[in-house]
C-alpha cells in the first residue's frame, strides 16, 4: 500500500519530481504480476493435492470394534 501510495503521488506533477510520470509503477507491477503467477500455480498444486486426499479411501472403527472401509 506504501508503494501504491508513492505512485499516485508521483502523478500529481506539483509535488512530483518525476514530472508527473509514475516511474515507480512498472517494477511494482512486475513483482504483482510475478507474485500472482506464483500465487496460481501454489493454489493449482494444492488444489490438486486435495482432491488427490479426499478421493482417497479411509477406513473406520465403529464403537463395536468393528472396521468399516470408505
């Protein structure tokens, strides 16, 4: 949030000694791009990891001893 607030900042040229031009805007939101990617491709592994452990049978004991296969 501390960057975001420099960039709109920097476009308000009376203040700015860019001139008005967010030079702080493109490597920021290359690292967002780049955390997003991650971000994606964490949650696709773990989603698949999910559904690989809940498609998974398990096995129970009742109260009477007895096991039963799911």
């Amino acid at each position: 949030m501390y960057f975001i607030g420099i960039i709109i900042l920097q476009m308000i040229k009376p203040i700015s000694i860019s001139g008005g031009n967010p030079t702080n805007a493109p490597p920021l939101l290359v690292i967002i791009i780049i955390s997003m990617i991650k971000d994606f491709i964490e949650d696709r592994a773990r989603r698949k990891s999910d559904a690989k452990e809940n498609d998974a049978s398990v096995e129970t004991v009742t109260f009477s001893g007895n096991k039963v296969n799911f």
